[in-house]
C-alpha cells in the first residue's frame, strides 16, 4: 500500500499542541505517564516506598484535551480525580538513553493533568489489574501549551499548584520529584525507543481529590504558565 492509498475509514486526527512563542505545533505521538512520584502522594494512595521502580503506563495520543477546553464527566465512576503533572515533551531518543545524555533529546516542558477513574463502577479491581481503565480514557490527558528548552531551560524545582474553582487543592515544589526527569528518560528507553512528539507526564504532588461538572480546574507551574480545564456534564447517559 503506498502512502497516499485511499483509507477504508477516516484517518485518525493527529493531535498537536501549541508552541509558546511560535506558529509551529507540537504533533503527539504517544503519552508516557509516571505514577507515585512524589512522596506525600505516595502516602495519600496508602503506600510508604519511595524509591520503588517507577510505575510507567500510557495514555492514547487521541485523549488529548486542549487548554481552555472542556473534559466530559467520564462513565463508571463517580470518583473522578484531577493530578497535576510537569509535563516533558521530547525532540529525539532512541533506546538505552544515558541519564547524562537525556536532556538533550528534551524539546520543552509544559503542564499536564493525568485525569484519574480513582474508584470504578460495576468493575473488577485490584492490584493485578491494568491501568487502562483507570488512566486511558477519552478525554482523560489534558495537555497545556509547551515552552520550548530554549525559553525555560529544565524545570527540576519551582512551585506546581492546582486550584478549583480558584481553591487551592494541590501546592507543592517540582524538587519534591522522586524520580528526576533525566532518571525517567534514561528508564523509558530501555524498555521502550523513545521518538520526536512523545509526552512524559511525571508524576503528581499530593492533595489529589474529586471534580463534579462545572469545576473549574486551573494549574500552573513556575515559569510554564496555566493550564485551564472544566469539567463538562456526563459524556454518555449515566447508566452505571
Ligand atoms: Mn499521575
């Protein structure tokens, strides 16, 4: 089949994001994610490691959510949480990074929410289970727009703060990270090749908590500006 074949379906929407002081966009390939990075959120979810191996799972590229724009109240809960994240955006890899290497493969940073299931409805759960439900839904990455290295260097400390409706829910510093941007590159890429427009969500603070419709969820970071989301009425009938 050459490229430009006929598809049998429309094609899927690429995804991109905005670039801070340019007309160009950011296209997302994939949406790496790092759970239990910090350690006060570590404790809120119940455990008291620190330094376990870095639980990794993804997000589809086609979960995406725009600054300003609205998430649709997901089906099968009724516990549907906000994490406020650094998000790292990359311009090359490879496999087998060095950590000493893996800022160079970094294009910018921005703010990103990792929007959770906590508690689902009618589902099996437990520990053994995957992610996916929980983590990789429709709507479930807002992605804020991405300042470029070259205007905000590498953010590893600063304030990353969470209000709703204009009530600080989540007020913590990036240098409270467990496992640094560098150290989750370098892990990445050795069970995954890591490509130009892959996202890196890095972990949230603790005081993650539960949004209703007509939230209004405003994060920000030092130096990397606001990232506005509202969450929108239920996006299928309840049926639970
Ligand atoms: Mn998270």
């Amino acid at each position: 089949m050459t490229h430009d074949a006929k598809h049998a379906v429309p094609a899927p929407i690429q995804k991109t994001l905005p670039i801070v002081g340019s007309d160009e966009r950011f296209p997302v390939r994939r949406i790496y994610c790092v759970g239990r990075n910090y350690v006060a959120h570590v404790r809120e979810m119940g455990g008291d490691e620190t330094r376990d191996f870095p639980l990794i799972f993804q997000k589809p590229a086609d979960s995406v959510v725009q600054d300003g724009d609205v998430v649709p109240y997901p089906p099968k809960t009724d516990n549907f949480h906000f994490e406020l994240e650094l998000m790292v955006v990359m311009k090359s890899g490879g496999y087998n990074i060095p950590e000493d290497e893996a800022l160079s493969h970094v294009f910018g940073y921005g703010i990103c929410l990792d929007m959770t299931r906590r508690t689902l409805l009618d589902t099996p759960d437990g520990p053994r289970l995957p992610w996916e439900l929980k983590k990789s839904f429709d709507h479930s990455a807002p992605l804020g727009p991405i300042y470029p290295v070259e205007q905000v260097g590498h953010p590893s400390s600063g304030s990353i703060r969470l209000e709703v409706d204009g009530v600080a829910k989540q007020d913590s510093d990036l240098n409270l990270m467990i496992w640094r941007t560098p150290e989750i590159i370098s892990t990445l890429s050795r069970y995954f090749s890591l490509e130009p427009g892959d996202v890196i969500m890095t972990g949230t603070p603790d005081g993650v908590g539960p949004v209703l419709p007509g939230n209004v969820l405003v994060g920000s970071i030092d130096t990397l500006g606001t990232l506005t989301v509202t969450i929108g009425e239920p996006a299928v009938a309840s049926a639970a």
